[in-house]
C-alpha cells in the first residue's frame, strides 16, 4: 500500500487495526494459561495447532483489513458472530477457577466490540467502498470502447 493511501485511512481504521492485534496478543496469553494449567491432564498440542491456524488467519484478515479489503472486514465480523456465543459462556464460568484468565477473556470481547465498530463507522466504511479502494490503488481506467469514443472524439483524431 502506497504512502498516501496509508495517510488517507481513518484514524478509526488505524485504531481499529491495532486493537484487533491487541486481542491476538491477548489470546496468545490465555491460549499460554490454558496450556499450563491443562498440560498435566493431556496433550495440549490439538489446543495449541488450532489456536495457531485460528491466529494465522486473524491475523491475515487484520492485515487486508488495514489494507482496505472489505470482504476482510466482514469474515472477521462473521467469526466473531460465530465465537462470541461460544466463548461467553465459559468466561463467565471461569470466573471462580481462573479470574485472570476470565478478566482477559473479557477484555479480549471488549477489544473485538470496540474494534468492530470502529470498522463499521461511516467514515471507515466510506474508506472500505469499492469507489475509494479504485482511487486508493491509483488504477488507470480500462479502456472499454465508450471510453475510446470519448477520448477520439476529444482529440480529434
């Protein structure tokens, strides 16, 4: 992404950006927990392999999303629709065993809100439009024959 363009995103979208790689660092420490404090029950390493491939991905879509890719946006929106009543539940019922992975839980959900949106804020979806992301990139206009007409017709030729 060129200079400019990263100068013409949204403060929102910037914040945004680095809020949602705050709740990937956020869960890399619960995920650390976790694994203690389950390593004496079994083989963590099924909780840990799907953890990585579920950061990798987040962390992808964070990426084209501060990149301007608005189909980013939404997947991120949408597994987010999809964890956050999945993983509610268990945070509020961790709260009596394990309170400071229960607090980081919490403070993850509310990063993911806060992010989302921002995202979804007029200015950020204006900066999302398929219009915006032409400009952004600098793209010369294709040459479809109306196109052609017009520029013969103005020059003449």
């Amino acid at each position: 992404m060129s200079q400019q363009a990263l100068q013409d995103r949204p403060d929102m979208v910037s914040y945004a950006v680095w809020l949602l790689y705050g709740l990937i660092g956020t869960g890399i420490v619960r995920t650390s927990i976790t694994v203690i404090r389950h390593a004496d029950v079994g083989s963590p390493y099924t909780l840990i392999a799907t953890k990585l491939a579920i950061y990798i991905v987040t962390v992808f879509l964070i990426y084209q999303i501060s990149r301007g890719k608005n189909r980013a946006r939404w997947v991120l929106l949408a597994f987010g629709a999809i964890a956050l009543p999945l993983s509610i539940i268990p945070t509020f019922d961790s709260f009596t065993h394990i309170p400071f992975h229960s607090i980081l839980g919490l403070i993850q959900l509310g990063l993911y809100i806060v992010a989302m949106v921002l995202l979804f804020q007029q200015n950020s979806s204006a900066w999302f439009s398929p219009a915006n992301h032409r400009t952004r990139n600098r793209e010369p206009p294709a040459l479809l024959p109306e196109n052609t007409n017009r520029r013969i017709q103005q020059t003449g030729t």
